[in-house]
C-alpha cells in the first residue's frame, strides 16, 4: 500500500519538487498552500498534485495520513500545521524527510556560504554521465534532470545540497544539522543570514557543528584558502577518517577558454573563475571517495555548463558577452565580479547587483560590501524601497549604498525600468554585462534585454 504525505506549503521552490519526487516514486501526495506561482503551479498541474483551491484547509488531514512535511513559508499558527499536531500525526521538517528517506545511503552534504549548488551540480554531472544512480538534493534545477529532488530505492547514494537556514518554523536548526553526512564537503564561510545568525561568531559555530556531526569513519573536504575554515577545519573530530583541503588547480586561459592543466595534458572547460574552479577541485576529491577516478572526473566535466543562475550565459557575440548570476551576498559578488574580470581582461566589465535579500537591505550588513565591486570597470546598484518597507527594515538611502561599497563612481538606482533604461543606452562593443541578484530586479526579462541591447 502507498504511503500517504500531506505537504504544507506545496508552492515553494523544494517544497513542489519534493512532492514531483515523491509522486515518481509511488506515494499518495496532497498539498495546500495560500500562493502557488510559477513554474510550480504548471509542474504540479501537470502531474495532477496541484489544489484544486487556494488556501489552508485542516479537514484535508486525517489519520490515514503516513507523514506530514512542513515548509519554511507556512507559519507557527497555521491551520493545518495545528490540525495536524492536534491528530498526532508524524510532522517533517523538508530536511528530516529527506534524511529520513537516505538514511540507509552514503550522504554526501554540500555545505558553505557559497557555491553549494555548482559543486554539487558538478558532482550530479559527473555522477550522470558515468551512470552512477544517486538520490539528490539540490537548489536549482540542472540540465538533464527533471527535478531539483530525487528518491530511489535502488541507488547507493545521496547528494545533499546542504543549506545553513532554518529547518522549519517549528525547527530552529540549519537544515544541514540534520543531514549526518558520510562525505562531507565546505566551500568557505562568509556571514550569511544576519536575521538568523546575529554574530559572525555565531554563523561559524553552524558549520562547526555541522563537522561534528559527520558520521563515524566519514570525511570532510574543505577549501583550504578560506581562512575561517581553516580554523575549524584543523580542530580535531575524532570520529573522521580523513580530512582534506583543497585549493584551486593548475590551469591556463587562452582565447577566452579556461583549460585545467593535468599532466601534459589541458583539460578544456566551459565554465570559469577561480571559485568555480575551486568549486571543481572539491567536486573531484568528493568523486574520488566513492571510487571515480581523475580521468573519468576529467572527461564528465569538460561538458559542464554551470548551474542555473550561476554564471550562466544570457547572450554573446564576438564583442559582448551577458552573464546572469545569483551572487547577492559580498563574498559571491567580489568573487564573480573577479572571475569575469579575469576571463575578459580585454573587455569592459560592467557589474550590476541587486540588493534584494533581508541581510543585504539591512544598515548594519550593507558595510560588508566594502569593495565587493572594485573589479569592474563600472558598478551598478539597485535596489527597490518598497521590498525593504515590505520586509519591515529601517530604510536606506542612495547615499548610504554608495558609501557602503566605497566606490565613489558608483551608479545606484532605485526603479527597475531606469536601470534597464541605462543599459540600453549604452555601447557594448567590447563588453560584458554581468547582472547579480537572488531576484530578478523586480521582473526584468533578461533575453529581452539582451535583445534590446546596442551591441
């Protein structure tokens, strides 16, 4: 008989491709949610797990009901949450459920500030093209996978992008406390979250704990550059049984190609920048652990394209080159903005970011993006004072962002339609355009923008 799961707040972005994974896998799922957007609504639509209406409905939960998950965007008092505690019936955070359902695989965990979901892309690519069947978890959805959530109940493994916000509402521990990896990577650590994890000190602790919960006779991988790491890094956790750093690799750039140098041999690539390649090495000891070598890691990367959203290629010609990426938080735009930079260190860069996360609207965070810019030719910011009323945060001004990121040429805008009015008025012969946001600056299209470009 099928096991029966309820999922609060089906719509979010897990949330839904949790419940795809779980219809593919042979369970009864239902869902509810107060707002279902796209592409959500037409996923589920088309498997038939979207409500049929709008809303919180407690007479939707009965005994019969085998697991409930709950998601981040329901609330403490929501309905069905209460429904649901008040019949006794088993209540998941996202997180648990997925460790519940790999709990008998190898887990390999993602964890770090940034560059999580290329790595563990990376590691999903290469697992894909040698056919090695995994479970996984990841925060964006990949070419050649149909979902960004899998469970099988043949395969071996799990990979488990591994975030530090909250577990639940009713979980107040980072997601991935509650993973227990066998195979452990970090990528680095930069404050993250402020609204969450108030001190810097505290923010460290997370992934502190996170090393102390590795399995018995499990291995933890980390970015030997990231000083803060390092610290934690070199403690002593008696229960590893190895313990590896990493860094980036040996390679070339010609003709706007980045080739890794392995022997006597070049290794082209299609991504770039020393984060990603960084990012690369990790992905690579992590394959060597569970028995890929150098040479098949080497020939399944090469037909890497990156993640969604990082880095990822909007348009280019043979004088202009537009980048979209997710970078929002200092560290990823200092290193993004870098790693174009590097790539292009013919061209004009051009950087825009929008300020759009609770952390980075927030008076105190924002003099964290001191020089975070400083690579480009020339840096745009933007942000929307309605998003920062909305969120409830004291308001900033124009002025306060161009001293934040100590640049005095910096251009600061606060409507999206001047921000796109500014670029097309621009030349871009010789040029790269790189747009960084968690958002999408309030609705701009980016391939109409490409096309609406002078070039």
């Amino acid at each position: 008989m099928s096991k029966k799961v309820h999922l609060i707040a089906i719509g979010g972005s897990a949330m839904h491709n949790m419940a795809l994974a779980l219809h593919e896998k042979g369970y009864l799922v239902t869902g509810s949610d107060d707002e279902i957007n796209e592409p959500s609504k037409s996923r589920l639509q088309k498997v038939g797990l979207l409500p049929k209406e709008i809303g919180w409905f407690p007479e939707k939960l009965n005994t019969t009901i085998d697991a409930v998950i709950l998601g981040m965007h329901a609330r403490i008092d929501n309905p069905e949450l209460l429904k649901a505690k008040e019949l006794g019936l088993k209540i998941y955070s996202y997180p648990e459920f997925v460790y519940e359902a790999t709990s008998d695989k190898t887990r390999i965990v993602i964890g770090g500030s940034h560059g999580k979901t290329t790595i563990t892309a990376m590691i999903l690519h290469v697992m894909h093209f040698h056919k090695i069947e995994t479970d996984f978890l990841v925060g964006a959805q990949l070419e050649g996978f149909n979902t960004m959530v899998n469970f099988s109940n043949t395969s071996k493994y799990a990979v488990i992008e591994g975030d530090e916000y909250l577990a639940s509402p009713i979980d107040r521990r980072p997601k991935f406390h509650l993973y227990k990896p066998n195979i452990a990577i970090i990528s680095g650590i930069a404050w993250d979250h402020i609204n969450v994890f108030p001190t810097f000190e505290n923010y460290i602790e997370q992934f502190e704990k996170f090393i102390e919960l590795i399995e018995p006779n499990g291995h933890l991988i980390y970015c030997s550059k990231d000083e803060n790491l390092n610290k934690i890094a070199n403690k002593t956790y008696t229960q590893l049984k190895t313990k590896e750093g990493y860094e980036v690799p040996n390679h070339t750039i010609e003709n706007g190609v980045t080739y890794l140098k392995v022997e006597n041999k070049k290794v082209p690539l299609l991504i770039f920048g020393n984060h990603n390649l960084m990012n690369l090495n990790g992905a690579k000891i992590v394959c060597n652990k569970i028995g890929i070598n150098d040479e098949q890691f080497y020939e399944a990367i090469q037909s890497f394209k990156g993640a969604a959203k990082r880095l990822e290629l909007v348009f280019k010609n043979e004088t202009f080159n537009f980048y979209k990426d997710f970078a929002h938080s200092p560290s990823k735009l200092k290193a993004t903005t870098e790693a174009v930079k590097s790539q292009f260190s013919n061209r004009k860069i051009i950087a825009c970011m929008e300020l759009h996360t609770f952390s980075s609207l927030t008076e105190e965070f924002l003099l964290q993006y001191n020089g975070a810019m400083n690579m480009a030719d020339e840096a745009i910011v933007y942000f929307n004072p309605h998003t920062i009323e909305h969120k409830k945060l004291k308001a900033i001004t124009i002025e306060q962002v161009k001293k934040a990121f100590a640049r005095n040429d910096l251009n600061v805008f606060t409507q999206s339609e001047s921000v796109t009015n500014y670029l097309k008025s621009k030349k871009w012969n010789n040029s790269v355009l790189l747009m960084m946001s968690s958002g999408n600056f309030d609705g701009v299209d980016f391939n109409v923008l490409a096309k609406e470009l002078n070039y």
